[in-house]
C-alpha cells in the first residue's frame, strides 16, 4: 500500500470516527433534551446547540426530528427489553422452566425501577421513555399500540404459572400490573408525596419495587 492510500485510509477512518462522535452527541442530547422538556418544546437548533454541533447534523444522521424520536425510542427500548428478557431467562434456569409469578413480574419490572434510580446513568433515558407512552410522533404510538412481541414471553410465563386462571383472567391482570408501571411518571410521584405529606418517595428503588411486586403478586393471586 503506498503511502498515499494508507492517508486516504486514515483520513477516512479519522472521519467515521469523527461521525459517530458527532451521531452519539446528537443523541445524548436530544434524549436528555425530550425527557426534561417535551417533545414539542425542543428544536432541531435546540439539540444541536447542546450538543456542540453543526445545525445541519439532526437531518444528516438521522433524516429528521421524528426520525430521531424514533431511533432513541427504538434504541432505549431495546435495551431495557433485553434486561427483562435476561432477567426471565435467569428465572426459567433457576426454575427448571417453571419460575413462580413473582419472579416473573420481578423480570418485568425490575429493569426500569432500576433505572428510576436517582443515580442510574439511564434514569433520564427512562424519564424519555415516560415521555414517549404520552408525548411520542405517530411512529413511536404504533409501536406502543401494536408491539407485543417483548410482552409474549412474559403472558406465556404466566399462563404457565396459573393454569388454575383463564388465560382472559392472566391477560388482564397483566394489563393491571403493565398500568401500575405505567403510572409511574415523575409527576405521579410529586402528587402522591404531596398526599402522604412526605411519606413516600420513590428515591428508595428497592422499597419501591417490592411494594409493586407485593401488590402485581397479590393481583396475580386473587
């Protein structure tokens, strides 16, 4: 190779790299930007301001503000999806394929209480997801609306434990305990400290997280 193609070689190596800073710093900051604001309150200016970059670079790696929406949506997603998938997994081996409910609902809600966490370096990725369920493009509501393919594991795995139940019975207090998630937004919380006068505070994650379990496990019982 001569000399001058090793530079063309790194010179074009130098620029992916430079790319994939420029991508990852677009996403980052339009994530934390969505989750704390809204997205309709945020701009294309307005991301690439805090991200340091060229106005031109939301269109340029993503398509659009949408497109972008969608890719942290679609990414965010994935990842706390494959947490709850291993999570699962974890529960089937140590099980013999036949985990009790309340290790199947710990594999569900597990992964996102984790993120809630004050200090978890994903809890503004979940305060995005959050956002997403009620603020999202028409994209991300079709998924919500008609993606199921990560909930089957889990209705199957309860259909399993609770033969004695029908399977309407298992889908709907699977649906309840989907909602009690769901209903886990910041602002929630802010009103139920008010109600209790400062005595609940969903700082504490474990405790938090096994009043859900307790209460989704009771359900599951009934």
């Amino acid at each position: 190779m001569s000399s001058t193609t090793e530079i063309a070689a790194g010179q074009d190596v130098e620029a992916q790299e430079t790319e994939a800073v420029t991508k990852n710093l677009v996403f980052t900051a339009a994530e934390r930007l969505f989750a704390l604001h809204g997205f309709q309150n945020v701009s294309v200016r307005d991301i690439t301001a805090a991200a340091g970059v060229n106005l031109a670079s939301v269109n340029y790696h993503f398509g659009s503000k949408d497109a972008l929406l969608f890719e942290i949506f679609k990414r965010r997603t994935a990842e706390l999806n494959r947490e709850r998938a291993r999570m699962l997994h974890e529960a089937n081996d140590r099980n013999e394929g036949a985990p009790p409910v309340r290790e199947i609902l710990a594999a569900l809600l597990t992964p996102p209480l984790r993120w809630l966490a004050p200090d978890h370096e994903r809890r503004i990725s979940l305060q995005f997801l959050i956002r997403a369920r009620s603020e999202g493009t028409d994209e991300i509501r079709q998924v919500l609306k008609t993606d199921v393919s990560h909930l089957r594991r889990f209705s199957d795995a309860l259909l399993k434990a609770r033969p004695d139940l029908s399977p309407e019975d298992v889908y709907w207090r699977l649906h309840f305990t989907l909602g009690m998630l769901h209903n886990n937004r910041f602002a929630e919380f802010d009103r139920l400290n008010v109600l209790s006068e400062g005595q609940t505070s969903e700082a504490d994650v474990v405790s938090l997280l096994e009043r859900m379990l307790g209460f989704a496990e009771a359900g599951f019982a009934a």
